[in-house]
C-alpha cells in the first residue's frame, strides 16, 4: 500500500515537471500576442515590447520587467504568468508560491488561456480533479491550442477512480473535447486500448462522420506502427463492414474517400498518378450504375505502384475480376494485376494489362491464398523504366472465392 502511494506522488510530480516544460514553451510564445483591454493601448504596447525584449535578452532583465508589468500595468495579465514560470523553472517544487500569481492573472484577464490552463493541471496535481476539469472545459470552449501541454494532467485524472468516468465521458463530446483532446491522447498512448476502441466505435453525431473516419485512421496506424497490422485490419474490417461475403472495399469505388491504411490507396505523384473520377457511362461488367472510376496515369520511367488495397482473404483459392479499358496512350503492356501476401516480395498470381482496348474488358486473376498469410496487398503496378506513357480506367473491381 505504502509503495503504490510513493508510486501515485512520484507519477504526479513527474506530470507535473513534464506540464512545466510543455507549458513554458507555449504560453511564452503566446501570452505575449493575445488581445488585451486596456484604457492605454501606447501604454500597454510599449509594457508587451518591453517584456518582449526583456525576454530575449537575459532572465535577468526578463524577470525584473515582468515584476515592474505586474505592478504598473494591473490588467496585464502576461506579466505574471511569465513571472510564474519563471520561478517553477528555478524551483520545480515551487506551486504553492506561484498559485496566486496565475490566479491574479486568471482574475484580471479571464479570456487569456494561459493562466486556467496552468491552473488546470495545477487543481490536478493536488487532486482535486473536479475544478480541473472545470478549468479544462473553459480553456478547451476558448482553444485546443493547450490541448497537448495538458496532456501530463489528464493523464492523471485518467489514472484515477475518482475522474477517470468524468474524462472519458468528456472524450465523447464533439467537437471541443473530441478534436482537440482525443488525437493527442491516441498518438500518446494514455489511453487504454479498450477505452480508446469504445471511443471509436460511433456512431458519429451529425455532421461528424469525417471527424470520426480520421479518429480512426490515426489509431489504426497507430497498431501498425507497433507491428499489429492484423489487429488494426480486423478493426479496419469492422468500421467499413466488410464481411467475408464481400471482401474487398469500395469495389465500385463509390465512397469519395478511402479508408488509410487499408482502403483503397492512390498513387500522387506529378507524372504518375491515380485519381477517382466520374464516368460518363454505366456499362461495364463490374459497375453498372457506379458512376466513378480510377483512372490511372503512369509516366513510363520508373516501377511503382498506382492503385492498392489490403485484403484479409481466408487460406483458399480466389480470383480478382478488373475491369477496365485503355485509355488511349501507349499500350499499357508494363502495368500489371497482381496479389502477394503483405511484406512477401514475390507475387501469388500476376497478369499483364497489355491486352486491355478501349472498349474495355474483364481481366482475371486466380490465385491460392497459403496458409499463414494472413493479409494481402491487391495491387495494379508499373513495372519498367523508359517507356511511353499509359494511361487506363479502373472501372469496377471484384474479389470472390473460386
């Protein structure tokens, strides 16, 4: 019991030193340019100039500015935050001594963010979780700027029993709370991957959708970074509900935007590309009535690859079903289908797209998953260098067990 006391006030002083640091940095750079109300404006310029200079000559002359600010300026609020950092970075045990300044600076300048956010994590450190969370929702109704300096505090109330129900249930609250504080919390790793899932699982409120899609495709690359490609699949899998019926996303490429890492991914580049456009017709094979298509441009000087997808196929024969046509350019003999199981360097099964027209056609491709590989990358490739540039249209496109 005695331990994991010692381990609570050890975790929170560091939170606290890591909240110094963050919040130095920040609010030194900004507290200088907020607007502020002032019977004088020359007065007040020359006070904010001064306090400027100061700073970027010596801590010294810094610290005697911010002192003679203070006291002839009273609605200067930057003045004493300044001066307050100032002294936790020569004592990091000094809170109690520079709680009043930010609580002046709070009181003569409600609208400056920079003292509530100190208070904030200020009120979390001592534990009382309830008035720092108050303050967090004012400092985030006004900016989502603190957001990521205030991470070390909500860390803390995360941890405990008695504030960890009120911060998650803020974490559901679009936009403030959502935008500003969920991705630094991801990219962070202070949430727990339960809480984090049941965060991202939706439905998004109104308006919201694209919020959401981004939520998640931060987390899923998140797993992959860490190496859990198949975990983050399976997940990817159930945001865009794809079943094992229709195992390929978007195969009519009706959705405006792709779901990274995993849907459909475009090539961007200024001489080799791929970007979804509307057709003119509905008579393909694959998409009668899609209405869109990929159309896909290569240079000819260089291998790469144009269109991809990730697939998560059960051991087992399948086949790939492309349609497409030619678009017109050089005879698109070096652009090739092909499937290979995810980080393999030889394909399963490839086929050239050298025999496409410009009526368009139906290409097929069958090939056998193996065992253990457990993903695949679905991919239409240039394959050489020095050639003349091809251009196809990806008009519809069909995975099924065969």
């Amino acid at each position: 019991m005695l331990g994991s006391i010692r381990q609570l006030i050890t975790f929170r002083l560091l939170g606290a030193v890591t909240f110094v640091v963050a919040m130095t940095v920040l609010i030194a750079a900004t507290a200088l340019r907020e607007p502020l109300a002032i019977k004088s404006p020359t007065a007040r310029s020359r006070n904010v100039l001064a306090l400027a200079a100061a700073q970027a000559r010596q801590p010294r002359a810094l610290h005697a500015q911010m002192e003679r600010v203070a006291l002839a300026d009273p609605l200067h609020a930057a003045g004493f935050v300044l001066l307050g950092l100032e002294r936790i970075q020569q004592d990091n045990a000094a809170f109690d001594r520079v709680k009043p300044l930010m609580d002046a600076a709070a009181q003569r300048q409600p609208s400056l963010e920079a003292p509530q956010a100190w208070l904030a994590a200020d009120f979390a450190r001592r534990g009382d979780y309830s008035r720092s969370l108050t303050l967090f929702d004012r400092v985030l109704s006004r900016s989502g700027g603190y957001a990521e300096p205030l991470m070390p505090a909500l860390t803390m109330m995360l941890q405990h029993p008695d504030s960890r129900a009120a911060v998650v249930a803020r974490l559901r609250l679009f936009p403030k709370w959502r935008s500003a504080v969920l991705g630094p919390a991801i990219s962070r790793k202070i949430l727990d991957r339960a809480t984090t899932e049941a965060l991202l699982a939706g439905p998004a409120p109104q308006g919201r959708a694209v919020a959401l899609d981004q939520e998640r495709e931060q987390y899923l690359m998140l797993l992959v970074s860490r190496g859990e490609t198949a975990a983050a699949h399976a997940l990817y899998r159930r945001y865009v509900g794809i079943s094992t019926a229709a195992p390929l996303y978007d195969g009519a490429f009706a959705a405006a935007r792709s779901y990274k890492p995993f849907g459909w991914t475009l090539a961007d580049q200024a001489e080799d590309y791929a970007e979804r456009v509307a057709r003119a017709d509905t008579g393909a094979d694959l998409d009668r009535g899609g209405g869109w298509m990929i159309r896909l441009h290569a240079s000819g000087k260089r291998p790469l690859i144009l269109l991809e997808q990730t697939l998560a196929l059960a051991p087992g024969r399948w086949t790939v079903r492309l349609a497409a046509r030619d678009g017109g350019l050089a005879r698109p003999d070096y652009l090739a289908l092909a499937v290979r199981c995810l980080g393999a360097a030889d394909a399963l099964a490839t086929r050239s797209l050298g025999g496409l027209t410009a009526d368009g056609g139906t290409i097929g491709l069958t090939f056998t998953v193996p065992a253990g590989c457990v993903l695949q990358r679905l991919a239409i490739a240039a394959d050489g260098s020095d050639q003349s540039p091809a251009e196809i249209e990806v008009l519809g496109v069909k995975v099924a067990a065969s």
